[in-house]
C-alpha cells in the first residue's frame, strides 16, 4: 500500500499513541527521521507498520461513521 503525507502521519500518530513503548518510540525516530531513513525504519519493522496501518483505518472508519451520525 503507497501512503500520502497525511497517511504516514495519521499512522505515525496511531503508532505514538496506541503502540507499546517501543512502538511509541519507533514513531518519535520516524518522525524525526529523513526520508532515507523513514524507509530503513519501516522497512525494518513491517509488521509494526502494518498493524498500525490497520488500526489507523479503523480508527477513521469508526470517526466516519460517527461524523455522518451527527
């Protein structure tokens, strides 16, 4: 899956937020991170990245359904 800006930082901020310690602190480098390195840390935990990627979805979907709710 190709991420834009606001997906990458929409998962970084899951990431930060709903990840262990680690996760948490994986999110801070890559957010820090030059592009050469954003892509040495994702590619070096794929399986982080891809959880997060999921909750992150579900967290939108969940905000969209409540948003059109309202």
């Amino acid at each position: 899956m190709k991420t834009n800006t606001t997906d990458k930082h929409h998962i970084l901020k899951t990431m930060q937020n709903y990840g262990g310690g680690f996760a948490s602190a994986l999110a801070q480098a890559a957010m820090r991170a030059d592009d050469n390195n954003y892509w040495r840390l994702k590619n070096a935990f794929p399986e982080i990245w891809a959880q997060t990627a999921e909750i992150a979805q579900r967290l939108t979907r969940r905000t969209n359904n409540e948003d059109e709710r309202l």
